[in-house]
C-alpha cells in the first residue's frame, strides 16, 4: 500500500490534493477542473473519487466538471450534504473511506465551518485538513465557535507527530509573521520561517508540514486553553504583519 498525495495550486492561494493509491485516484477539494485535469493528464489517470471537507465554493467549485467528465464519486459530510455538490457517499465523523487500499478516518473538525471534516489516512501518516489547520496557522472561525475550533486543533494535534498535514491555503508568510509577533523568541519558528521564505521566493509550495512542526511554532496549536486560542485567533483577524 503505497498512498502518495500532490498538491495542487488553483485560484490564487488555495490547494487541492491529487491522492494515488495503486490504480485509484482521488482529488480532495477541486476548486477549479482544469488544474486537476491537467495533472491527471500528467499522471496518465483518471480520476475515482472527489473528497470535500467543507462548503466553501473555493473548495467545491471545480466538482462538477471532474463528475461530467470522470463519472467520479463524491464523498464529503452527511451534515453539509443541502449545500455540498451532490453526494454519492455522505460520510459521519469516525467513519472509513477508502482510496485503493489506503483507509482514511473522519475527523470531525468544526470551527471553520460547522460541517468541517478532515481526512486522515493513519498507515499513510497523511491528514487532509483544509480550512481548519494550515501551516503555521489556522481558518477562520465563520461559524462555529472559538471552543469548536481549539477542540478541531487539538484532535489534530493529537495525531502521530510525523504525519503530513495537507491543508487547503497557502497563506504561509501571512501566517509566519503573525506567528513571530506571538512568539519572537522560538528558535524552532525561526528555523522554520527561513525555510518557508526560501520556498516561496523560489515559488514552491510550504504544503504539507508535519504535525510535529506545527506543534512546534504553530501559535494556534501552542494556545494553552480555548480562551488563549479565541485571543489569538480575533488578533490574527486583524493583524497587518
Ligand atoms: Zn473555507
């Protein structure tokens, strides 16, 4: 069992995932086809199975051009089933989804949205979790509430440190310069902000990290209580770095 995962830069800062396991291919929210398209043509694939984590169009929109053309299936939330694409498998938390052979657990993950999901997939050590933890930083609390997300963040840190977090932004150097303000003097997020601005002036991807890394300098998942959380979370809101 051999579970790879890609990004895939669409629209100006969003990610989706190109998933490959044995002869079964997945993509985990497409917010636009042709990007996807363009890989799987690279790839010589076609594609199995759409995974959604939440509503927003940047993650959904590029669904039904993928079904038209590959008849693939959509898997995302029961609880967002009214304002997700249609679903052919609405999936609960706790439940198993499958790529190939590669299993996958839902994660219930609300805070961003209140139907928020995210993927983890425990032998391949990789975790899809979009709009609730990024690197070095974390979503926007739209509809839930601030003890919805910090509980979210915790189940994901709580997760094998070496597993690959996937998230579905790159809002890395927006989110290193807030993390810097919270904790100036922590040397691991220093070392990790020479590695990301180098990534990004040579144009590459800061996805995935590791959990253990973000647990390490990410100031959302280092918040000792939700109330610590909810403070840095509304100064993020307004930061200007
Ligand atoms: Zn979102």
């Amino acid at each position: 069992m051999t579970l790879t995962c890609e990004a895939i830069p669409l629209l100006s800062d969003n990610y989706a995932w190109l998933l490959t396991e044995g002869a079964t291919t997945a993509v985990c929210d497409p917010s636009e086809a042709a990007p996807v398209e363009a890989l799987l043509q690279a790839r010589g694939r076609k594609l199995d199975l759409i995974l959604l984590t939440h509503h927003h169009a940047d993650h959904i929109d590029g669904v039904p051009a993928l079904v038209a053309r590959h008849g693939a299936k959509v898997i995302g939330a029961a609880a967002d089933a009214h304002r997700l694409p249609k679903l052919d498998v609405a999936v609960r938390p706790g439940d198993s989804v499958a790529v190939g052979s590669a299993q996958a657990t839902v994660i219930d993950t609300p805070g961003h949205t209140v139907g928020h999901i995210a993927f983890h997939f425990p032998e391949a050590k990789v975790l899809l979790c979009a709009d609730t933890l990024f690197t070095l930083g974390c979503g926007r609390v739209i509809e839930g509430t601030m003890e919805q997300m910090y509980a979210s963040l915790m189940a994901l840190a709580a997760l094998p440190g070496d597993t690959l977090a996937c998230s579905g932004h790159e809002y890395t150097l927006s989110n290193l310069a807030f993390a810097l303000s919270v904790e100036p003097d922590n040397a691991a997020l220093q070392a990790q902000a020479k590695k990301f601005r180098a990534l990004r002036e040579a144009g590459k991807p800061t996805v995935p990290t590791t959990i253990a890394d973000e647990l390490a300098a990410n100031p959302f998942l280092r918040a000792g209580s939700a109330a610590e959380f909810a403070r840095r979370r509304e100064a993020k809101n307004t930061f200007r770095g």
